[in-house]
C-alpha cells in the first residue's frame, strides 16, 4: 500500500491524539501526577537539563512508574518555568499510527516545530531555549535509534526516553553512542517502601554514581550497621516486601486484596510483555506465545537456580508434548531476560575459558512468581516461622531477589560461580576493576561453618583477587567467625541503594 501522508493520519486522529497527551499547551495542568518520586527522579532530572548527553534513557519492567516519573519531570520543569511549547511528549503505546510513518520522530518533531514551537529546533537552540523531547515506551518503534539520533544532532533538543526492553533499548546504543546516559529503575527499593507506606524515610547508602566503594570490605560492615540502625524501619519494610513484593501498585494499593493485584500484575505486566512485547519478531515474525509463557512458567519455577538444557527440554517437552530445541528456548529466555520481568546472570568467565554452566534465573520481583504459579512463599522471618516447610523454596527466592539487586546497578558486573571440579560453587560474584568479590546467599535462621565453604575457597584462590566476601543471611544476629567474611541480613543488602 502507497505511504500515507503525515497529514493525512494527523487528519484521522494522530493529531488529536499527540495534542491530548499534551495539555500544557493548552494551558492545563498534568491530571493525577502523584506526589511521591522515585530514587531516579532527581538524577533522571539531573541528566535531562545538563547531563553531557543529549538523551537521557530511563528503562524497566511494566508498571514500575516510568511514565510517572516522566509526567513528574515534566511538571517539574513548567513550575520552574520552563515555556509549555518547550516541552512535546509522544506516547507510543497510545498512537497504533505511528507504525504507518517512515519516519514518525522525525515528521511529527517537524509537525511540532511548524505548529507548536514556531521555529525550527536548531532556532530555539540557538537562542538557549532547547526543547525538551519525550518519548514513551519506544521499544515497539522500529529505527527509533536513528531517528532520535538526528533530532539530537541536527535539532539539539534534550531528550528522555523510556523503554520496557533492554534488548531494544540496547540495540540503539550504536546508533546513539555517545549520546545517551542510561539509567534502570527497577521495582520499588526497600526504603522507596518505607517511605510510601509511611514507616519513615531512609536516605540512600550508597551514592548514585561510582562503583569504588563496593571494593573496600568498611563498606559491606557499614553497610551492616546502618541497617542496623534503622532496623526497625528496615524490618517493617522487608515485611512489606515479602506481603506483598514491590510493584508501586501493591504497595500504594493495600485496600486490594492480594488475589487482586495477583491479577492485576499476570495481565498488566506478565501477559503484557508476552502478549505485546514479545509477540513480533524480526520482519513480522510471530513468535509462540504458549511457548513463552512455558518458559516463563520453569523461570518461575526454578527461580535463584541454573536449570540445565536438560531439564528445559524435559519439561517443555511434558508441557506442550513438542519436541522443541534448546536453541530455541534459550531464545525466549533471553527474550525474557530484554523484558527486564527475568535477569539472566551468566556464570563467571576465568583466564579466557569458555564458559561453563547454565544461566541463573533472578525475577525482578518475587510476587510475579507468586502471582502466574498461585504460590505465595514468605521471606520474613516471621513468616518463615509460620511456615518452616517453605524455607528451602524462601532461600531459592531470597536469592533470586539478591541477583536481580545487585543486577540492576548500572555498569556492575555480576555472574555466578558454578561448581568447577574441587572448587564449590559461588552464588554471585561482583567484578569491580580486577578485584572480585563473592556473595554467598544462606537464607537460614542459623549459619554453620559449612556454609561458608564456597567463600572461603574462593577467597583463598589468590587468582581471583577476592580479599574479602559476602554471606547474606536472614537475621541480624548470626556470627561468623572468619574475619574475611562479612555478614548480613538480605533486608541490609535491599537497604543499600
């Protein structure tokens, strides 16, 4: 069919569509803007007005407050007085029509300085007035890389970009080199909980740029006592947490019954991902959505675990009675871990040799698991108590819950350590530099010597350059007697950022 007209779809409805998600410009007020922000509010902000790059990417999962934080931005910058026709947002979960233009940036950008701005971009940026561009959920917009690379370099605006794919928003990254600074916002932080729920606020441990000071061991045992001193905020929290995770609905919502938000999160956020996302390939390819949601399934399932191709090929084999190749399934569990629902930590490549083992699964939050298998597991210690058959399951998920933490810290390298011959097995391994640091995640109620076998023998590996190492356990008050070894609640390890 011929290419449409840019005025002709804006006659049809686009038009409307773009002017409505801007009602600034008509000199209304952001309707329902909540007044709570997320941690990446202020360097998100930071970034947008003077970061060296032109383009600001703000990405994660569905539903954890993106688009919130973008509205947020935006009305943050018309109380500071910033003119209304500097600002022009696109949301492209909310214009089907877009998909009909070559080049939707950059004809509606040209729309929207013809009618909106009344100069060209490079004018206004010129007479330091550079409008400020936003662009909502952009992972389904194919060459939107290139796009916003021209309206960057040839109009100058500052940009803010949002995206639920890393694979996608990674994929622009050659296109944009050197013009963007990314930033990932994951569910709720624990102290992000504390502070909606109103137990109190606790400011951030660990600044927001620099990885340095994860190498110094002072900082793992102050880390310990900070939680300490805010345990009681801290434990109110993590219970908090392990009610009812940490998606910004559960947590503001707590007049929804859990069976509620349950499906709430398997329609908005799981079936979403798979059924929006993830359901075209490349060149319009359809991609099988039973079989994502199978494979979703065995993450859940062996969640904070490495199941090998083996086991994959077994069970999708019994579930869908197909016989279905690994290269396939490892596919979709990449997929997967492009939606941000599922990080996929790779086991540790040593000295250039080729990697041994499987991926281990960390979900983004425990609740998704709970929600698409009907299977609620507590990780209060209260609620272990309750339930003391669930501790195993509760250890699997507390470990899941470590890696998806420590994964979302920009720039850190996390992998996992896989059982190699003599040498035990690791559960994560950070790499900050040449030094390395090993975590070891024993969710019990009491720690014996033997548990700390996999730490200690890779610290004492001198080839590993690991002077210290991690043990995250579930209480407080849990001794351990090698000096090489700090020890935390995994409460304490959520209370860093």
């Amino acid at each position: 069919m011929k290419q449409e007209s840019l005025f002709k779809l804006l006659k049809e409805g686009v038009e409307v569509l773009v002017r409505n998600a801007n009602p600034w410009w008509r000199g209304e007020e952001l309707p329902g803007v909540p007044p709570f922000r997320r941690w990446a509010f202020d360097p998100v902000l930071e970034s947008l007005q003077k970061g060296m790059s032109p383009a600001t990417v703000l990405r994660g999962p569905r539903q954890i407050g993106k688009t919130t934080l973008l509205n947020q931005i935006i009305q943050r910058l018309l109380a500071d007085g910033v003119a209304p026709n500097r600002i022009f947002r696109l949301q492209f979960d909310d214009l089907p029509g877009l998909k009909k233009l070559s080049m939707p940036f950059i004809e509606l950008s040209d729309w929207y300085s013809k009618n909106i701005l009344r100069q060209t971009l490079n004018q206004a940026a010129n007479e330091g007035q550079s409008p400020f561009l936003f662009l909502d959920e952009v992972q389904n917009l194919a060459d939107w890389a290139p796009q916003l690379k021209h309206l960057v370099d040839i109009g100058r605006v500052r940009a803010l970009v949002t995206g639920s794919s890393a694979l996608r928003i990674e994929a622009g990254r050659d296109s944009l080199a050197g013009r963007i600074t990314t930033f990932e916002m994951g569910p709720l932080l624990l102290r992000e909980i504390g502070d909606l729920r109103g137990f109190g606020s606790v400011p951030a441990y660990l600044p927001h740029h620099g990885l340095g000071p994860l190498k110094e061991k002072t900082f793992w045992e102050e880390l310990r006592a900070f939680g300490e001193t805010h345990r009681r905020l801290r434990n109110q929290a993590f219970a908090a947490f392990s009610e009812r995770g940490a998606y910004p609905v559960a947590q503001v919502r707590t007049d929804m019954t859990w069976e509620k938000v349950a499906d709430f999160l398997n329609e908005t956020v799981i079936r979403r991902a798979i059924q929006h996302d993830l359901r075209m390939g490349p060149k319009g390819q359809k991609r099988d959505e039973h079989l994502l949601e199978e494979v979703f399934r065995l993450a859940c399932r062996y969640v904070g675990q490495s199941p090998s191709q083996t086991l994959y090929l077994t069970e999708i084999k019994r579930a869908m009675n197909a016989n279905i190749g690994w290269q396939r399934i490892f596919n979709y569990l990449k997929f997967l871990d492009g939606t941000l629902l599922v990080r996929l930590i790779e086991p540790l490549e040593l000295r250039l040799k080729r990697r041994r083992g499987a991926s281990k699964i960390c979900l983004c939050d425990h609740t998704l698991r709970a929600a698409w298998l009907q299977e609620n597991i507590p990780l209060s210690p209260e609620g272990l108590q309750a339930a003391p058959h669930l501790a195993d399951l509760a250890g699997r998920v507390a470990e899941s819950a470590a890696g998806y933490f420590l994964r979302s810290i920009i720039g850190l390298d996390v992998a996992h350590f896989p059982e190699r011959g003599a040498e035990p097995e690791v559960d994560f391994v950070l790499t900050i530099g040449e030094q390395r640091i090993p975590i070891e995640v024993k969710f019990r109620r009491r720690i014996d010597f033997q548990d700390t076998h996999g730490l200690r023998s890779f610290i004492e590996k001198a080839h590993y350059n690991a002077p210290f190492g991690i043990l995250v356990t579930q209480l407080d008050e849990i001794p351990v007697q090698d000096p090489r070894i700090v020890c935390l609640p995994l409460s304490a390890l959520l209370s860093m950022r």
